[in-house]
C-alpha cells in the first residue's frame, strides 16, 4: 500500500494547496509571499495530512473489495490510485469553492469575487476532465494511457495554478478631499431600536407565531414589512450594513471574528466554511478574535451626524468596541463583560463623564429580581431557585443581565445627552433563540420529551414580551418631531439537520437554531410623519441607513447601496422633506471611521455570530 499512500498524498497535497488559493481569495489585502510560511504551517500542512489519512483509508477500502473495477493498467504509472483520489479531492474542493463563494459573495471585492467565480469553474472542469478519463479507462481499458495520464496530471496543476494566476492584485483606495458640510437641524429625533432574532412573523398581528402584543400595537399604528437580510448572517457586519448602507466587502466589517495564524503578524478577515477551522483552532495554530471598530473603512451614521453637528447615542451596537470619539456617547456591546474593572470597563464607553452612574446602574445575574426570573419558565411545583436551573442561569448571564444593563445604561446617558440619534441594540432574544428554540418548537426537532418543552417552551415568548414592553415604553415617550424605528437583521430557524450531525461527530457544540440560512428580520416605524398601516415591500438592511438619513432630513450618499423606503412617510413629510443626495460621505473633514484597535484581547460574546 505504500504507492496507494504517495497517490493520496499527492492528491491531498493538490486539494490542500488549491484550498489555499481560496484562504487568499477571501483576504485578498493580504499577499502570498509574506504569509507563506503562516500559510504552509498552519493551513496546507494540516489540510495536506488530513486529506492524505482520508485518502488512504478509501484506497485501502477499494484495495480491499473484489467487486471493485481495476483497470488493466493505471492512468499515471506507479501511481494507480492517483487519478481516483485527485478526482475526488477536486469535486470535493470546487464544491467549497462555490460553497464560499454564495457564502461571502457580499463580503468579496467584486475583481475578487469575479476571479473567483472564474477558479471555481475551472476546478469544476478540471474534476469533470478526471470523470472522462475515468469514463476512457473503464469503457477503453486497452488504450493507450499517454493522453490520460497527461490530463490527469494537468487537471489538477490547473486547478492550483490558475487560481493563483487569475487572483487579482490588492487596490488601494485613492485618498479623497476633506470637505466640510454645514451644521444642519435634523427634521425628525429618531429612536432606533434593534432587537437581534426576531422575525416578521414573530410581530405580525395575523402571524400564526405573533406573539409580542406591545409590538403588534405598533405595527397596526405605524409601517412594517420584512427586512432582507445579508450572508453571513452575523451580528456585527448585518448592523455595520445597516448603519453605514454598504455591503461588508466595502464597509470593512466581514465577519464577526477575524483570524490570527501562527507565524503571521496580520489578522485574516475570513476563512474558509466547511474546512475545519474550529479543529486547527484547537490546536492552537489559528486563533480567533472578536472584530472590532478599528476594521471598519467606512463612515457610519454617527459620523455622517457629526459632520452636520447633530449628537448621536449608541448603547450595544455590534463592532462600536473600542468606542469612537463622537459627538454625544458610545457605550460599547463588552460593556457588561468589561464591568467591575475600572480599566477595562473605562474603555468600553465614551466620553468616560458618566462612567461611575452607568457603571452603578449595571444588573449582575445574581442580583436579578427572582419574580422576573421565574416569569420565564414554568418552575415545577418543588419551587427552588431559580438561578439553581443551569439553563437559566446561563440565560440570565448571557442575555437577560447584559439586556437590562443597556437599557439601564441607556436611560443614564440619553437623559444627560438627548441626542437626536439615539441607537440601542438588545442581543438577548438572539442569545435565548440559540438555547431555547428546541423547546418553543419541538416539532421541528423531535428529541424533546414533554417535561422540556412544558418548562422552557414559553422562555421565548416571554422573553419577546418584556423586549416588547420596554419597546412599548420608549414608544409612549415619543413627542412632537420623534420617530421610534424598531429593526431586526435577521430572524431565527432551525439548524439544518446534517449541521447538527456533523457538531455531534466532530465534538463541536452547535446551537439548536442559528441564522445562517439569512432569515429574514423586520422593519418597524412609527411616531411624527409616519404613515400608519403602510406596508415595506421588497426592503433589506442595505435600506436602512439612506432611510434613518431621509427621516432626520440629511442627504442620502450615493454610493450607498440601498433606497429610501419613502412609502413608510405620510404626504405631509414627504412635501415638506424631498430626498435630496450627496455623492458620498467618505470625504468628509470628520474624526476616522474606525478608532484604534485595543490593545488587550477581548473575550468573545455569546451568539456574536451565526
């Protein structure tokens, strides 16, 4: 079996260095000659052994079997499993290429993505030039093999050199001319709220699953409609598009985690799906790091409201760590994790003025009322603690507490700010979806006994209702000239079945329901020149900014990528406010889209990602 074995490493070594290709397809800042070692050490060496353990053991198996067709000489000579197992290693390769490809097709430049489209249809041909030398052998197993074996050996040259060859050359951006806009009275306060997880039939009044009350009253009295959302359906670049109107591939923000390869100094924004990265992360050879402001390259809308002197408020907002210096506050999503260290938490908002209040205002688990803890689940009749249920607790720790810090935080700053922007964002739902799903909708899973779906199958709704209520408590606080937009990037659904199988076979967690199959979220406005009962059609989170710009009476940028949702106005507001445009806000004579990264590491958050 030794020559099975060279054949199997020759084709893993082929898969392996093609998968390479695509490692620099998706950084494309990066070059090949600087990271080579970082690439061969800690991605084409693990690939290239895996693969070739893989390989071995099918060639064993097909050694083994009588009934397997041998032909009667081998395609390349001394090398008689060679053209099988490249075939199957190039089938298996393209097959990640087009995976990636629909997977990051919004966060690829578009000479990239071109590119890459145009490697994933030669890795396809190079696997179909193996099946018709594979189809030569078994209806011509006489013929000469001198054409056959040059194909075999060319198919999967090909299918790592041309890659590299149509890999287009990093672009810089040319610098642009600092221009300064006047100071400008926004025509409506906006109050926007972003409720991670839910989807427009968990609001809708007539939705079968509707079940928040308080933000079914909204809809009826104001606009809605479905918000399409963007893949990878991950927290941090949804609401960097949302905020900004651009897609990930020009705003920066790609992903929720970037990467750090052994023996590399700069940070890999993407990695392949479907390659094992959560294995090599256990190896220590690639390490994964939350995304921060510093990866953004584009103006946001605090910036935008900077230029025109108008203050502006976040409170949670994903990738807003390290806070910037704007004109109002930033309170960055780590804030709760960060607490309790006045170093470290001290980073987490700006400016620091208010920091001892909000840091007083912050709820830790333990100190959660156990009344509000026991209105989540159904508690068997024994009674007990409610934090003494583990799956609680963690839902307490990981979304109930951080969701009412922010809320608690918000009510500090907005009060001593009161800026016309004012931006909170609760991840909780999303948080409690990832758990508790299973339970809500046992259908869907069927290992759930009735005991379980009869105490956490409401965890949900009930969770959804206090976000309502507090939602319902900012709407009745709205006056004169005010607009409450509540959003939602993404929905949730169950993780497919075959995902769920392969965390089970590889040891690695993977949650009950997941959105990464980009379910759809929701649009949701109501207050001062909104029209009531207009219904949002056809609108997706690339909407939103160049939306919340028209309602405050600022230009839209043209190089945004999404519309104006003018159907959500009345006929008042829209004579009196037309959509004027900008040719853009990157050239304006503000402080820089991104801060500094932080110089300490920061711990992931729950649910940061799909």
């Amino acid at each position: 079996m030794r020559r099975a074995l060279e054949s199997a490493a020759l084709a893993a070594s082929t898969g392996a260095a093609s998968l390479c290709a695509l490692v620099l397809y998706l950084n494309p800042a990066l070059r090949l000659r600087p990271e080579i070692v970082a690439l061969a050490l800690c991605l084409f060496v693990p690939w290239s052994l895996a693969g070739t353990a893989a390989l071995w053991l099918v060639a064993a198996s097909a050694a083994g079997l009588r009934w397997w067709p041998r032909p009667f000489r081998p395609v390349v000579e001394g090398q008689p499993f060679l053209a099988s197992l490249t075939f199957l290693v190039l089938f298996v390769v393209a097959a990640l290429y087009w995976y990636n490809l629909l997977s990051y097709r919004h966060s690829i430049p578009v000479a990239s993505l071109r590119a890459l489209a145009s490697s994933s249809v030669v890795l396809t041909s190079s696997a179909f030039v193996l099946v018709a030398v594979g189809l030569d052998v078994l209806l011509f197993p006489q013929h000469d093999r001198s054409l056959a074996a040059a194909l075999a050996i060319l198919a999967p040259a090909a299918a790592v050199v041309v890659p590299l060859a149509l890999r287009p050359e990093p672009v810089r951006p040319a610098p642009s001319i600092p221009v300064r806009l006047d100071a400008q009275r926004p025509a409506r306060r906006l109050v926007v709220v972003g409720i991670d997880g839910l989807g427009p039939a968990d609001v809708e009044p007539d939705a079968a699953g509707g079940h928040v009350p308080s933000l079914a009253r909204l809809v009826r009295r104001g606009a809605f409609g479905p918000l399409a959302t963007l893949k990878p359906t991950e927290g941090p670049p949804v609401w960097t598009t949302m905020l900004t109107g651009l897609l990930p591939r020009d705003h920066g923000i790609e992903s929720s985690s970037s990467y750090r390869l052994r023996a590399s100094a700069d940070d890999w924004t993407l990695l392949p799906k479907g390659t094992g990265v959560g294995l090599l992360e256990r190896t220590g050879l690639v390490a994964r790091r939350p995304v921060t402001s510093a990866s953004r390259k584009r103006r946001a809308l605090w910036n935008v409201c900077d230029a025109f002197e108008i203050s502006s408020g976040l409170v949670g907002v994903w990738a807003t760590h390290p806070p910037e210096k704007v004109r109002g506050f930033v309170l960055s999503p780590y804030f709760h994790v960060l607490r309790g260290d006045p170093e470290r938490s001290s980073g987490a908002l700006f400016p620091k003025d208010l920091l001892t209040e909000v840091e007083a205002r912050a709820v830790d688990p333990s100190n959660l009322d156990p009344a509000l803890l026991r209105e989540l689940i159904d508690a068997p009749a024994a009674g007990g603690a409610p934090l003494e249920d583990p799956m609680l607790r963690a839902l307490a720790e990981q979304a109930l507490a951080p969701d009412l810090t922010s809320l608690r935080a918000a009510e500090v700053l907005r009060s001593a700010y009161a800026p016309p922007l004012f931006v909170i964002a609760f991840h909780g739902y999303d948080t409690a979806g990832h758990a508790f799903y299973r339970y809500a909708h046992p259908e869907a899973f069927g290992d759930v006994t009735p005991e379980e779906a009869r105490r956490y199958g409401r965890v949900l709704v009930r969770y959804a209702s206090f976000l309502g209520r507090w939602v319902s408590d900012l709407e009745q606080g709205l006056g004169a000239g005010e607009v409450l937009v509540v959003l939602s990037g993404h929905g949730l659904q169950p993780t497919p079945l075959w995902r769920r199988l392969v965390g089970v076979l590889t040891g690695t967690s993977v949650a009950d329901a997941s959105h990464g199959g980009a379910p759809d979220g929701f649009f949701l406005a109501v207050g001062d020149g909104i029209r009531p009962g207009a219904v949002v059609r056809g609108a997706s989170v690339l909407d939103v900014a160049p939306t919340l710009l028209y309602l405050m009476g600022l230009p839209v940028a043209r190089d945004m990528e999404g519309r104006v949702l003018t159907e959500i106005v009345d006929e008042g507001f829209a004579a009196e406010n037309p959509v004027t445009f900008i040719p853009s806000y990157e050239s304006l004579a503000v402080a820089p889209a991104a801060s500094e990264p932080p110089a300490e590491e920061l711990p992931p958050l729950p649910e940061e990602g799909a």
